[in-house]
C-alpha cells in the first residue's frame, strides 16, 4: 500500500525530491560500516526491530487461505524453506518456538543489523552470499556457508533462504538448490505479506515495510527436491522451476491480502 499523495508529490517536484532520496542514500553508505561495527547501537536497534515486528503479528490477523505457518514449518522440519528478498524482514518472526532454525544472510554491512534481528528470535545466522559458490570470490564467503548449513540440516535444524540477489531481482539464484544437492533435503517455496505496508520505491527489491494491523498471509509452493547427481542441464531446469514457484505464490498471497480473503 503506497502513499499515492507521496507518489504524486514526487512527480510534480522531481529535482528536489531525487536529491533529497540521493542525499539520504549517500548519508546511509557513511554510517552502514560504523553502525555495523558498534555492537551497542546494532543491538540496541535490533530490539526495537524485534519489539516491532512482534507488534506487526500480533496485531494482524490470517487471511481466509493462508497456510498455517507454525505447523507448516514443523511438519517439513530440516528443509530448506526460500523467499523472495524483501520479504526477508517477516522471516524471523515465523520462527516457532523450540524449533532450531539457521538462515544465510549476506557478509554486507546492510545485512549485518538482519542478522543480529534474526538472532534475537533464536535463528543462528550464518554469513555467506547464497549464488553459484562457484563463481564468486572468496570474500562472499558462498561455498563455507553452504557448507555450514548442510551440517545445520544434517543436525535436523530448519533453513531460511533468499532465493534472489539484487544482481538478477525475482529470480533464483542456483544456492538454495546447490544446498539441496549436498543434503538431501527438500527446497520449499514460501511467501508472505501483510496488506498494509509501505513499499520503498527506490530499493532494488522494493522492500515492502510491513505495518501493524494488517491482513497477513503466508503461502508455500511443491517442494522441490535435488538429485545428488543432477548436472548443469538439471539445476537450470530446477532453477526456472523455483522461480516460477516463487513467483505464483507471491502473486496468489498479495491477491489474497488485497482482496481481503
């Protein structure tokens, strides 16, 4: 739910506006790497995420439709359950209680606050980009984390994925399905959204900001599973097939909220 007055604002006074948002994004880039680095500010605003996100949930209600998530997310214990980026803020909350959850975030100053939000909830992070490892350097720390989720399957613990990078947006990267490759275990397509919440034009994966007292829904796609042999041919056959999975369950779950189902 965009604010159209904002919306019509913009157009009318480009200029301004654009240098106020590249101001505002130049002042951020300053700040990210010493925020990242205080440990005090980083978890002082990691409570304040957690106390609101807790907010959001308790005081929004499920869609006639929506799977229900606790149960969903016990049933299929030890998979590997992937999102689109920018649904990645309600991740931590779908956590159930007791169950052991690990989820990849990124090595970014960006992603550091997201996994410090995720560990307030319980959910061990681990640090890593989630592409081909094998074409990344050594910096995105891609083949380690993998590596450390498979043990983290292997122990029973649930893993959180994003399933796209800002490189190639609302498309699948082959990290999820790598994973699965290497486990065992089942990739499972999930989505979720609120129907309030306010859209950030400018971010590369428009990250919706979730507001309180919305519609919530949350729906999964066929699990899929990877062969331990399966070649390049395959992986790009299970790859197109995640995204398209991905895609319709994102579409069906705004339907869902903005219908009012």
């Amino acid at each position: 739910m965009t604010d159209e007055t904002d919306v019509h604002a913009w157009r009318i006074q480009p200029a301004p506006q654009s240098r106020r948002r590249g101001t505002m994004k130049q002042f951020w880039r300053r700040i990210r790497g010493p925020l990242a680095q205080s440990r005090p500010v980083t978890h002082g605003l990691a409570w304040l995420m957690h106390a609101y996100l807790r907010f959001v949930f308790l005081s929004s209600r499920w869609v006639r439709g929506s799977d229900e998530v606790q149960q969903l997310i016990r049933d299929h214990r030890g998979s590997i359950f992937v999102m689109w980026h920018g649904q990645h803020l309600l991740m931590p909350v779908l956590r159930p209680r007791g169950l052991p959850v690990a989820a990849m975030f990124s090595r970014s100053p960006d992603a550091e606050l997201n996994a410090v939000v995720a560990k307030t909830f319980g959910i061990e992070p681990v640090r890593g980009s989630g592409g081909d490892p094998n074409r990344q350097s050594a910096s995105k720390g891609g083949a380690p984390a993998l590596i450390a989720l498979r043990s983290h399957l292997s122990a029973g613990t649930t893993v959180f994925m994003i399933a796209d990078n800002r490189h190639a947006p609302r498309s699948a990267t082959l990290g999820s399905l790598m994973l699965s490759r290497i486990s065992g275990r089942p990739v499972i397509p999930i989505a979720i959204t609120t129907s309030r919440r306010k859209v950030l034009p400018r971010s590369w994966d428009r990250t919706p900001i979730n507001l309180p007292f919305s519609r919530v829904c949350l729906m999964t796609g066929e699990p899929i599973q990877v062969p331990a042999d399966a070649g390049p041919e395959q992986m790009e056959e299970l790859r197109l097939r995640l995204t398209e999975g991905l895609s319709a369950i994102t579409a069906e779950a705004y339907q869902k909220v903005d219908l009012g189902r």
